[in-house]
C-alpha cells in the first residue's frame, strides 16, 4: 500500500507478457478461430439475427453423435448400470450387460464409479486392453503394466510434456499423413519407423481410427505390429507410444473421453516420471475408462447381446463407407476441387485451386489462404470446416478438412452448398 | 545406419536428461511414494504373502465412495438417465430426475453425452454454475462467460501452467492451511488477499470443501464473496481463481472427474489463452460435466426427490461431523500425539512428537522424518497416511494427513492401531 493507505494502481499480475511463454505457442486447429467464430454465429441466430442460412453444420471435427449417429445400445446398457447399480435387478437389462457391469464396479473403489481409481487407470480395464491389442496384433505380447488409461487419445498431450522437443517432429509427419484420411500402407509405416531410427526420434501413432478403414484392399496394421515384425533389432529399440480412444471407430463417444495409451520401449525411468505426472490430475475418469474396457471386450458370439451389436457396429461403419464414397464422388465434379478417395477415419482432405486475387487478399489480410476461404464460406453458408494450413500441407497447395458424418441427406445438402460457394467465390476473386 | 546396413547401437531417445526438465520437479505428496508402496503391498497381499495385516487402508485421499460412502440415490439415477435415455419411459425414476436429465441431454450436441461439448463446458450448466454461485454469494453477479468445466478440481494445473511462476508461492500458502482442516475466517481470508495485492500475486482457491463445515461457529467464507465485500478497489483488481467439484463434500463422487472454476478480474487477453489452451484437450468429461450441474442445481422444495435427497445429504455429513469428533478424541489420548479440532474438509493433520534418534535415522536415509514414521507404519499396520513434509509444514515440526472417511467401526480400529503403533515406535528409538 501507498503511505496514505491507499492501494497502488496496479495492472493485471497475469498478462501475455509474465504468463508462460509456452501456452501462446500452442496451435489447434480443429478447434482454432474458425471454431470460435461459428460458436458465435450459433449464439447470434439463437438471438434472431437474420443469415443466409439456419444452422450451423459443424463439419470441423470428427463428432459423431453431434451429428446423430446413435451409440451402441451394449454400451449404454452397462454404463447405466454402472452409474446406478439398482438397475442390476432390472430384467429389461441383458445378463452378458450385468455381467460387464459387475466385473467393472468389483475393481472399482468401493464398487462405485464414483471412486478414485489408480493413476494409471484400473487393473481390470488395463488387462483387456492389453489382452485386446494382443489379439489384433496377432500374438505380439502386450504388458498392462504399459498401457496407461487417458481422458481420450488428446491426452496424447501429457507424453508431449513429458517428452519436450524431441516429439515435434514426428507429429509432423502424422498430421501430414492424417488429414488426407489415406490409410498408411504397411510399407509407409515401416518408413517412418526407419526414419525415426535415423533421425532418433520418439514415435506417437494416433491409432484411433483402426476400425475405420473402408476402401477395398486397405487394412489397418498398428505401428507396433510393424514394428515387431521388422525384427528384434528395431522392436527392442524403438521407443514407441500409440493411442486409442472410445471416440471414433463405429462408437462415436467423445464426451465420456475414454482412451488408451500403450507405451513401448520406455526408458523406465522416464516411465516413473510419466506414471507420476499423470498422478497428478489423480486419475482418468472412471466412466471413460469402463467405456474403454467395453469396446476392448465387447459382446462375443453366444453371449445374448451379440447379435445387435454387430449389427449396430456394421450399419455404422457401411454408412459411413457409403458417405466416403459420396463426398468423392460430389467434390470431384466441382471444377477446382479434386478429392482422394476417403480410404479410412472420417474426414474427406480435399485440394483447393484458389484465385490469385484472392490469394493476395488473404496475404495482405496476414490470413492463410484457405482460413480465408473457409472463413468466408462459414460466413455465408454455415459450413464450419478446418482450413488445411491447420495440419501442415504443402507450401503452395490449399486444403479443407471435413467429416463426413453428417447423416447422408444433409451431407448431400452440405456438399451442394459447398459446390456453389466454391464456384461463386472462384468467380468472385477471378 | 552403419554402412554394412547393422542398425547403430544407441540408447534411449528420451531418457530423464532429455525430458523436459520441469517434469522432474513435479511433486505430489497425496500420491507420492507412500501410495506406491501401498499399492504394491496390496499386489503382494493378493499374491498370498503374509502381513500383520489383512488389508490396506487408505486414509492418504479423499475418496469417499472407496470408503464405503453411498451416492446420492437423485445424482445416479439423472446419470442413468442421461447415459440411457431409453430409462426416461421407466416409470420407476422420479418425475424430477427425468426433467433434470432431459434439460441435460437438450444442450448437448445431438442429444447425446457421447457429443463434444465446448471446450469450456456445457452452455447450459454454466448458467447454472453461475446462478448457484450468485445465491452462494448473498447476490454478488457471477458470469456463465467466467465459468470453466474441468475434469476435477485437480484441473487447475492448467491455470499453473499458463502462470508460469507467479502462483507457486501462493500455492504454498494455502497448502500450509489446507491440510489443518481448520475453516479460515473471513478475517484469514482477508489478510490472504491483502497480502496477494501486497505481493503481486494471481490467487487461487481451493473451495472443494464447501459443504464440509462441521464446528459450531464456524461458516464457509468465498474469497470471492469476500474479495467483493472489502470494496470496489479490491474486487475491481484482484485476480482471482476459484475451484469447486464433484469429489468432496457430501457427493464424493470423485471417479466422474467432473468440477467448475471461476475466474475473477481476468486479463482478457490471458483468458483468449486460457480458452485455446483447455480446447487443446478438446473438452471436460460430459457426464462430470452434467453430475456438477445437479450438485449446482439440486432437488428443490416441492420436488418428488427433494426429500430423500435432504436425508442423504444429511445423514453424510453429520457422519463425517461425528468422526471428525471421534478422531480428534481418540488421537488425543495417544501421548506424542496432539490434533486440533477437526472444522472441516475430511481430514485431520495432527502434530506428532518424534524420538530424535527416529530423526536421525530418517536423515540418515535421506528420508523426511514424517515420511520415515509414516513408511513404517504403513508396513507394520496397512494404514496409508500422507506425511506432512508433503504439504509444507513448519520447519522442525512433523505431522501426517489422515482422512476421517472411514466407516465409525473401521475408524476406530484404525485409530487405535495407530495409537499402539505410535507407543511402538515411540518405545524403540527412545
């Protein structure tokens, strides 16, 4: 205080400045301005301002129940019966449901999903996870005590803390690959494994999509699979940390953020390090964890829920084959627009020709040139996509990203508007 | 490679010299080396070998529902609800909590908690988050613009990490009242923030246990209803964070990972950071998200479950009044021992006097003497306890946190285990 007792004038403790220079670094995308600005387009037409549109379709993230994909009834079922287990006496509920829900809250605290679990997520689900992965990965032995349960597969973000610069890198190369929605062929994979060796880096494969692979001839082959299969002399060496999650594949449920990190070839100390950091925000959360261990063992033939399942789970993914197919087809007939097939996840990662005229605008307005074009098309459409600066494409070329998980009717929609904006704003800046 | 095609040998690519250095220098007590410990022997228990003892109890963590507490019958069924929506035609939930999870499920993205929802929480309980503070506070205005969801109040780590290093100190301030469990005055809280303005400090406060006020004369004091009460020149200025959850008080449902912060007289440009940095991890758990709206928004008189809810509510907290009692009469018995009333939260932090041939042969192996005391007793009784050197105590004094959550009957036996244990100890190194 001043000596006549008054307080100083002071400016705020916390500014740009005296805040950690490390946050002002990070980027993202997917939920980057474009995201914001739609955000507040939905709260003007909320309160009545006129737009040449009605809705919003947010098109920028992989959001299936947004989109009304509806969940799995297998899942649902137990995750209720978890949260109140007076419904275990229910007959409306499948016994391979109760089933599930019993072996879950018996390794719960308690046996209350309201309990803190360990750090490193709750044993059970640990063990299925790795028992899962050993099956996909034909045998490959996998080691609970390497699996980490995550608050989804963005908590991929912990490892980075952890890891520093290293990492950079190599995400690079992912988001490079990622968008483009191509699935990795067993050789590209072992490249970037070599690549890795040589430049000495630490791997991270975002796997989250291993179920959606959708063209002829495509198959999903995990990072660690390949990895063991190049020999000892790469599989006990290379450091490697790969992702799952329960928000994509056929389930779609990203608000429960769910997922799985398994680590391999982890210095153990550094192991130590990372099993203390995420000690410190106490645990994942427990639903997302037994929401996790659903999809790594989910109904099995003879078991009463299995038939609705599968058919659940197949409708799912040939929808979404068939909206992949679709978005090719309709983007290719939009001269300046050229589509590769969407092979696999849930996005179409299509190239963009754009006008020099409005190149320049965009460049004098310090805008990317297609966070200028999509800007302009939310504004005048409500179609909310991620400009492909946002993921590190080629200098010189221009991309959007958008999922194709609108129901097929109002993708339809979608991808007309989207036809005529592209040839209205060609002609524009011509 | 090397140039006969051998890969070259090499060691890890991340190692704890490589990592980011402030990984290393993270610490967190309540999850430190005693729970590692503790965790193992229950592994080994488990395995068949032989202890004097037949179980671990874990009094180091707030964890109400592993320690036998019921949830609150109204909470679980609205989640139920929410997770199942097909329950809303169940005759057998409450009109009230159909309605409740009905407004939920309308301001999530597709009717679905499988939806993302924005980065900083659901729209709608914001709203409510902010009205409950609001009437929490005697009227002082709460903005749903200033309200931040989190995953647990142990999410404030992400304000630590945009705030670089101004908060630290104030950290040590309310850790070294936390653990005491005694309820600040509002007379405490005022020199706290006058002490913040004196030193140009960021506040941030821990108000999880706001509920949990057990001594007569005693009453829970916001730091924001207080900062607003010492005049515009202080709540026009002081930069304020304040943290609340699902974990705590009389709900314990510490597995959803669900919680709120408020943040007071927050640069602007700071909070767009703090906004970017939270969509990094894209958004809070739904289900947390919609259980901290039904602790915000409770049954009210009139409603179907109001009630049962009152009776529950009740009937924890006087139980928790009861063993904070029990504990501080039991402990005060034990010569060595000395522990103040318990006022609050769920813990008690009494004082311990050790023999100084036990201090020296603590130092001896490195180890903080309370860390020492609390590693044996941990082996010779199963009782796991957080040493105070954890929490910052004062220089030459030694304590331990103990949580008072266990059931009357197990408290007592664990109480007077301590109490043998503590002559035991006290007898050998005198």
């Amino acid at each position: 205080m001043s000596e006549n007792g008054a307080l100083p004038l002071r400016g705020k403790v916390l500014t740009v400045d005296t805040m950690n220079a490390n946050v002002k670094k990070v980027d993202y995308a997917v939920r980057g301005p474009i995201v914001q600005r739609a955000v507040q387009i939905e709260k003007e037409l909320k309160e009545g301002v006129k737009k040449p549109f009605e809705e919003v379709i947010k098109a920028n993230i992989g959001d299936a129940h947004a989109m009304g994909q509806r969940p799995i009834t297998f899942f649902r079922q137990v995750m209720a019966l978890c949260t109140y287990p007076q419904l275990l006496d229910d007959n409306k509920f499948p016994e391979d449901a109760k089933n599930r829900a019993r072996r879950i809250l018996q390794s719960c605290g308690g046996n209350s999903i309201g309990a803190y679990t360990t750090s490193q997520g709750i044993d059970c689900v640990r063990h299925d996870v790795a028992n899962y992965i050993q099956r996909r990965d034909g045998g490959i032995p996998s080691d609970p005590d390497n699996i980490y349960l995550t608050t989804g597969a963005s908590d991929g973000i912990v490892v980075r803390q952890a890891n520093a610069n290293t990492v950079l890198c190599t995400l690079d190369l992912y988001t490079q690959s990622q968008p483009v929605c191509q699935v990795q062929s067993r050789q590209c994979i072992e490249d970037v494994i070599r690549f890795a060796v040589k430049e000495n880096l630490f791997l991270m494969a975002d796997e989250v999509y291993q179920d959606n692979v959708y063209a002829e001839g495509c198959e999903f082959h995990s990072f660690k699979k390949v990895l063991f299969e190049m020999g000892p002399e790469y599989s006990s060496k290379v450091e490697l940390a790969s992702f799952h999650s329960t928000s994509k594949c056929y389930m779609g449920e990203c608000g429960f953020r769910g997922g799985y990190m398994e680590v391999i070839n982890m210095d153990p100390e550094v192991k130590a390090q990372l099993t203390k950091l995420v000690s410190v925000r106490l645990c994942p959360p427990a639903p997302g964890q037994a929401l996790m261990d659903l999809v790594v063992n989910s109904p099995q033939p003879g078991e009463p829920s299995y038939q609705t399942f599968i058919k659940e789970r197949t409708d799912v993914l040939s929808a979404l084959a068939e909206k992949a197919k679709l978005t090719e087809e309709i983007l290719n007939t939009v001269p300046g627009i050229s589509c590769n097939p969407v092979q696999g996840a849930m996005y179409s990662f299509p190239r963009i020709t754009l006008p020099e005229r409005a190149i320049n605008e965009a460049k004098a307005k310090g805008q990317a040139p297609d966070m200028f074009y999509c800007m302009k098309l939310l504004e005048e459409t409500g179609i909310c996509l991620v400009p492909g600066s946002g993921f590190g494409q080629r200098e010189g070329t221009y991309h959007f990203r958008m999922t194709i998980l609108p129901p097929t009717d109002k993708l339809k929609i979608m991808l007309n508007k989207l036809k005529e904006f592209h040839q209205k704003f060609t002609q524009q800046y011509s």
